[in-house]
C-alpha cells in the first residue's frame, strides 16, 4: 500500500515536491514543523541568516520557531523522489534501434510510449500530456507505441483505415465506401475481427490437437529409439558373453588336446628311449665280442684258441631282437584330421545358424560370407580406379579422363 501511494503521488503532481526556495526537485529533503518541505542546504540557508534574532520562520507560510528546530532527513519524500528520478529517465530515455521515435521532440529523440490512431502520431511520455489532459484530445483512440501508423492510412485518400469490404476481403477508409467499394458489403472492422478471431480460435485449437499429436508421436518415438538402443545393447552384450564363454570352451579344449599330444608324446619317448638305450647297449656288446673274436683268429697256439673259442661260442649266441624292436614311427594325422574335421563342421554350423537371424537386424549382411551375386552386391566393393597414361603399354589407348582403355 506504502508503494501504491508513493506512485500515485508522483504521477498525480511532480511540482510538490520542488522546494520553495530553489524551485528544483528537493535534494536531500527535511520537513519543517508546520509540515512544510525544503531542501537542507535551503533550510539551513535561510535560518543561518536568522541566527543574530534567535526567532526562525518558514520561508513559505512564515510561522516561527523558537528555539531553532532540530532538522531530520524525511525518509519517505526522499523515496518518492527516488521513484520520481526513474520515471524520468524512464520517459526521458532515448529511442533504441528497436523502439518507436516520438514524432513530437525535436533534436533528440525520445522513446514513443503511446499511438494515436487519431492523429497518427506517437508521443513519448511528456508530448502525451495534452491527450492526457486536454478534453478535446482525450477522446483520441491511443494504443501502445506502433511504427505501422501508415500501414493504417489508406493510399489513395490518406484516411485512416477503418472498414473491412466483405466483397472485396480488404481493410478501406470510409471514402473508398463511396467510391471504388461502393455497393459493396461493408461492415466495421470490429466486427469482422469479432468473427475472425472466432475462426482463429479454431484453427489455433486444430494446430494445438496437431501438435499434441506430433509431440505424443515424437515422444512414442523417442521410447522406441531408447528401446531399440537399450535392445541392441543388451543383444551385443549377450552376444559377447557367448562368444567368450565359448572361446573360453575353445580355449580349454585345445589346451586339453595340447596335454593329451604332450602326454602321449611322453609316453612314447620314454619307451623309445628305454628301446634305443637297450639297442644301443646291445650293439656295444656286439663290438666288444667281434674285437675278441679277431684277436682269437690271430691266435697262434692252439690250445688256446680252443679254449677261448670254446668261452666264446657260447657267449656270442645271438639274443632274441624282438625285445628291443623299434614300433612303427609315431603320428598325429589322426588328431590333425579330427581338428580339421571339427573346425570345418563348426563353420558349418555358423553360417547354418547365423542364416536363422532376420535380416531386418542388420546382421546377416556382415556376418554371412557368401559372394556377391547382384549388381547391388559388387557395388560395395566398387572403387574408381584412374589408369597412368606413363606407363600404360604401347598397343593401349587411354580416355581423356585416364579412366576408359581400347587396344590400338
């Protein structure tokens, strides 16, 4: 309510609160005990000079005072007057690229608060005045501040425009009434506005049920997409872990098939080994006989060589070999042929599988290794390729563009 007041005071009257003395706008304001209001410096001004009589009066009603009155700011004049300032500026500010001029300042011009469609003119808050206050101009129709004033004058009789021709569907002037739309249904352009706006109305209330629509179209959309991400994630997620648990099962079965080689592979070497060493052992015992048997023939006494051959003959029969025979060379054919087997039966069963997927899912296109067949098919692989007419061969012709060869 305390703001309320303020306002209405300052735009009812501005020169109440000019101080008696200076004939300006109160600075610093002090209010006197007859109710009376000066500026400070004015006051004591004044009363300085009444110093020597000891008796001080107001410069504006002259009732006295004595003892000389104790001065104190007046808070709420000096708030008005803070308001008053900013409506001043406010009205006083210069027009912007953006606002409407006033048609009235001269020089500077102002910030048009108001329109007249009557005078077809914009005023700025103090070229307003006269409409404000003057009987005759207060009947003028005023809207907010417009730069299209001269749309609303008719270009052949410079009247203001006011009337809709039905006929015609045209916004005239009374004076195109009687002569280029005379007989014409003519109606006032309230009247007709009064109508529109019905059909406005309308067609505001459609564009709105339209755009529900799309909005609730664009957000069923929005769901699907987030629903497809959130599918195809979870899809390639699934897919991962299958993939990795089963080449964790690759990984366990080779390693498995590795141990069962190496072991079947240790197994073998050491009975190879233990054959070779028992071979190995036997020839050295072969030699050492075959030493004794030459150094026997080179015997010359007789009694000895047949007492020595006697020892010998029947030391050197000849041992059983099946004992130390070698097996038949080991392999592994057997093994690559099953992995090769298994492997083959495997890509078979990948593309059998992944043929069951539906294309629509984007997937059998890059999983599926068949040929192309269709021109749509090579033109994925299509690259331009640009021939060097430097070191084409010498029965070739090339194009003009190096892409086109011919035998000449």
């Amino acid at each position: 309510m305390y703001r309320t007041m303020a306002e209405a005071s300052i735009s009812v009257d501005q020169d109440q609160f000019c101080c008696p003395v200076c004939l300006d706008l109160l600075k610093n304001p002090v209010t006197v005990p007859c109710g009376h209001s000066f500026c400070m410096d004015c006051i004591n001004g004044c009363w300085d000079q009444e110093d020597q009589s000891g008796v001080y009066s107001c410069p504006q009603c002259r009732e006295t005072f004595t003892p000389r009155p104790v001065l104190r700011r007046s808070y709420f004049i000096a708030e008005m007057l803070e308001k008053l300032k900013k409506i001043e500026l406010q009205a006083a500010s210069p027009a912007g690229p953006g606002d409407v001029e006033c048609d009235f300042c001269t020089g500077r011009k102002l910030r048009a608060v108001k329109s007249c469609l009557t005078c077809l003119a914009s005023f700025c808050e103090a070229h307003l005045k006269p409409h404000q206050e003057v009987p005759a101009l207060k009947n003028h129709k005023l809207v907010k501040a417009s730069k299209q004033l001269q749309e609303k004058i008719c270009s052949q009789h410079d009247k203001l425009i006011e009337i809709y021709c039905r006929t015609d569907h045209s916004c005239i002037c009374y004076l195109c009434t009687m002569h280029e739309h005379k007989g014409h249904d003519i109606v006032e352009a309230e009247v007709v506005r009064a109508q529109k706006e019905d059909e406005l109305k309308q067609i505001q209330k459609k564009l709105q049920q339209r755009l529900q629509e799309k909005e609730q179209k664009l957000q069923q959309l929005k769901k699907e997409v987030n629903t497809l991400k959130c599918s195809a994630q979870a899809a390639v997620e699934d897919s991962e872990k299958i993939f990795t648990e089963l080449i964790h099962s690759i990984e366990k079965k080779r390693s498995e098939v590795t141990e069962l080689i190496r072991a079947q592979e240790k197994t073998e070497l050491r009975e190879a080994e233990e054959r070779l060493e028992k071979l190995e052992q036997q020839i050295s015992d072969l030699k050492r006989r075959n030493d004794e048997l030459n150094q026997l023939s080179q015997t010359e006494d007789h009694i000895s060589f047949l007492q020595s051959f006697q020892t010998l003959c029947i030391s050197s029969e000849p041992e059983d070999s099946s004992s130390v025979s070698v097996h038949q060379q080991l392999s592994f054919d057997a093994v690559r042929k099953s992995l090769s087997d298994l492997k083959e039966r495997l890509e078979q069963f990948c593309i059998r599988e992944f043929s069951k997927i539906p294309p629509q899912a984007g997937l059998l296109q890059t999983i599926s290794a068949s040929e192309p067949r269709t021109r749509s098919d090579f033109l994925q692989y299509f690259w331009r390729l640009t021939l060097d007419p430097n070191t084409v061969h010498q029965f070739l012709s090339l194009s003009k563009s190096n892409t086109e060869i011919s035998v000449s």
